[in-house]
C-alpha cells in the first residue's frame, strides 16, 4: 500500500474519530471504541470493548503473535473541553484545511489513535506475523483519571494490555539546532506530579476592623513568594545527559546546561530548564468566602514535580527548609504519581533511533524526560515495560506553535505529521517483532 493511500485513510479516520465528542467529563468514549472496533473488523482485526461503566470503554485490539516480545501501540481517545466561541472552526467538525487536519484532539492525541489504528489495520491486510503480539489499545480517561482507563485495566484486566514495549504520546517534536543539525525528543522517562496543600491559620473578624484579627491570607503570602523564588539545585539525570550528549556533543555541568543549550536552541533551553530541578508552584488559593470577612484559614496548593527517582519523602526538608519557622503552616501531600523511566539500551530504542535516521538523513534521536506525566507509568510500575513516548512531528508546524494549540483553541495538525507517524508505528512493530 502506498503512502499516499496510508495517508488519505489516516486523514479519513482522524476526521471521523474528532466528530466524536469524547469531551472529559463525561467522557463518553464508548462512541469512539466503536468506531475503531467497526474500523478493526473492516480489516481482518478482532478487538473487545473493557469498560468498567458501559459509555466509557476501552478498546484492546491484537494482532496475536509467537512467544517472543509483545508490543503495545498506547494511545486515550477522551479530549478536554473546547469552547466553540474561541475557535475559527466548530471545535468537532474534523474539518481539512490547507493540509491540515482541524478539531478537538488533533493533536492530544486522536492523531496517533487514528494512526495506531491504521499501522495495525495496515499490517494486518500484509498478513504480518509478529514474534509475539502487536497490541493496540485506545483507552479513556487520561485526561482526567478517574478510574476509567488505563490504570483500571492494569489492576483489573492485565493480561489485556501486559506488555514488554509501549509506544504512547509525549514525545516526538522536532528540533532544529543553531548550526541546522536536527533532533527528534522521545520521552523516555517522566517526572512524578505530587503536588501538596499548605494550611495557614489565623484569627477571622470584621475586614472593617483589620487589627482586630489575624488574616490568615496575608500571612500566606509570605510562604508563596518563598516558594515561588526558590530555585533548586540543578542536577542531570541520565535522560538529560543524553539529551545533553545529542545535542552538544558533551555534557557540561549542570549549572552550565541550561545557557549551553540556549546557545543551540532557546526552545530546547526552556525544556531543559524544567528537567533540572524539582519544580514547584503554587497555583490555587482559597480563603474567605466573603468579601467583609477576614479569613481565619488560607489554603495554598502547590502543583510540585519531581525528577524521576524522587519521592515526596525525599523533597518535603527542602520545601520545610524554604519555607521557614516564623510562619505556622500545615504540609499535606495530595497524591504521588508517575516518576518513571524506562532504559535506553533496548530493541525499540533502537528502532527509534534507525527510523529517525532513515525519515531524515543527519537527524538524530535524543532522549528527554516529560515535564508532565502520561499514563505510560502505568505500565512501568504494573509490568516494568518499556515505554516510550513518541509520534514524531514532519516539522510543517513549528514545535512552538504546536505546543500552545494542545489544549487550547484551533488545535489542529498537519497530515504529514499522519503520515509519518504511521511510518514510524508499523516501523516500529516490524523492528521489534519482525
């Protein structure tokens, strides 16, 4: 089948999956696993709807295989909400443009569900027989993660998607260096969200008589801008060494990194930046309720990100340490997820890494960690699998526009990008099961 035709079909079934509004909540991805389960059948490829509630299931579809390595095609078909006052188009009309495929989860990540979908639909008109099974899963829930998706069907229903490599989203941008060289960023590792609430209390009374009380919001003030300054130690991590590596051809100091890289590439700079260092910022606050009332308690929370291998128990002294002794605060952690990596020496970075070179002569693979998380940690922790994040970008889009459409309005992407992620899909399954 030609590339062209590998093309048009992705194109078709990505326009199709964004006229499903999969919007989360409430989700309803029921609609979309219907599609791909009808799509599926249509090409020789059996697959089961797993669903906890009946409107938001997951798809698992399979391509069986012998008794070697199984690979997972990962991707989540729920989307955020789009308000159709601030797009140029209807927000879920699927509508082509200019070489541009325009809607809601175009590009997080109905694009690589279509294209997952169409690399195993592709190979299974071939007669591939993998080593062992090519699995496709289109789950829900990601966006929010309530109980849903993919971490329900690791704890439920493990023979469903075990595996020992996974591709997923998360990576994939294309960077072009000051002196023309090119790197593609898989996401191979991925830093823990955990964040924490700070309590301030003090004393309520009239805001017309502000002496008399004891304003727990003013006090709390003192505690954001103490966090909102501080700035960590950097240290590397493998994945950025490797970074580092591809990208200067050395590894400087930590301290060093983030200005060295600038030099090559200020994008590259503002991602290394926030791969240094445990983050933290404070992002809600909630006091009174009334405007004339003085607040006798102030709750702060913090969205905290920590390098893969840090844990809570690990950073709380430091945020104690920087926030100090002369204000009384109370410290509780919300939740801790995610902090995985996976190791580079393997078949499918190695796969990664042949398919780059090939796509585009003089380009090269480098490794980075995801700011944020992705339900790829799902399977690390559950399995130990492999999983990389990567749906490589044609470069028709420039990376910086591309990241400001993910969740906002007039999100869109290039069917180049369509194809090419196909090409990289069955490479990838034909490498490491061939």
């Amino acid at each position: 089948m030609s590339g062209t035709d590998l093309r048009d079909e992705v194109t078709d079934l990505l326009q199709r999956l964004i006229r499903v509004d999969t919007t989360n909540p409430p989700g309803n991805e029921t609609a979309a696993a219907e599609l791909l389960r009808d799509y599926l059948a249509a090409n020789g490829v059996e697959s089961e709807l797993i669903a906890k509630v009946p409107e938001r299931a997951n798809l698992v579809a399979r391509i069986p295989g012998g008794d070697g390595p199984t690979l997972l095609l990962l991707c989540h078909t729920d989307v955020v909400l789009a308000d159709p006052a601030e797009w140029s188009v209807p927000p879920f009309s699927g509508e082509l443009r200019d070489g541009e495929v325009w809607g809601r989860g175009a590009l997080d990540m109905k694009s690589q569900v279509a294209a997952n979908a169409v690399a195993m639909a592709s190979l299974a008109r071939e007669g591939f027989k993998p080593s062992g099974d090519l699995i496709f899963a289109a789950t829900a829930d990601e966006e929010v993660g309530a109980g849903f998706g993919l971490e329900w069907l690791c704890e439920e229903h493990p023979d469903a998607v075990r595996c020992d490599y996974a591709v997923n989203e998360g990576g994939g941008e294309r960077l072009e260096l000051a002196d023309g060289t090119i790197l593609y960023l898989p996401t191979v590792a991925e830093k823990m969200t955990a964040p924490f609430t700070l309590r301030v209390r003090g004393r309520s009374g009239h805001a017309s008589m502000p002496r008399i009380a004891d304003n727990a919001l003013v006090k709390a003030t003192v505690l954001i801008e103490r966090i909102a300054e501080y700035r960590p130690e950097p240290q590397l991590g493998p994945e950025v060494e490797g970074f580092l590596r591809a990208a200067l051809g050395e590894v400087p100091p930590a301290q060093d990194a983030v200005e060295r890289v600038a030099a090559a590439s200020r994008p590259a700079a503002a991602l290394v930046d926030a791969l240094l260092v445990p983050t933290f910022s404070p992002t809600i606050i909630s006091a009174s309720q009334k405007r004339n009332v003085i607040p006798a308690l102030c709750e702060i929370e913090v969205d905290c990100r920590l390098l893969p291998g840090q844990h809570p128990e690990h950073v709380e002294p430091m945020i104690r340490a920087v926030l100090g002794g002369d204000v009384d605060y109370e410290l509780e952690w919300i939740e801790a997820r995610g902090g995985t990596r996976s190791p580079l020496d393997t078949p499918l970075w190695s796969a990664l890494e042949e398919f780059v070179a090939e796509a585009v002569p003089g380009a090269r693979a480098a490794p980075l960690t995801c700011a944020g998380f992705t339900d790829s940690h799902w399977l690390r922790d559950a399995f130990g699998t492999v999983a990389y994040g990567f749906f490589p970008a044609s470069g028709e889009m420039p990376a910086e526009l591309a990241a400001t459409l993910i969740h906002s309005a007039d999100e869109r992407i290039p069917v180049a990008d369509l194809e090419l992620g196909v090409r990289w899909l069955r490479h990838a399954a034909q490498t490491v099961l061939g």
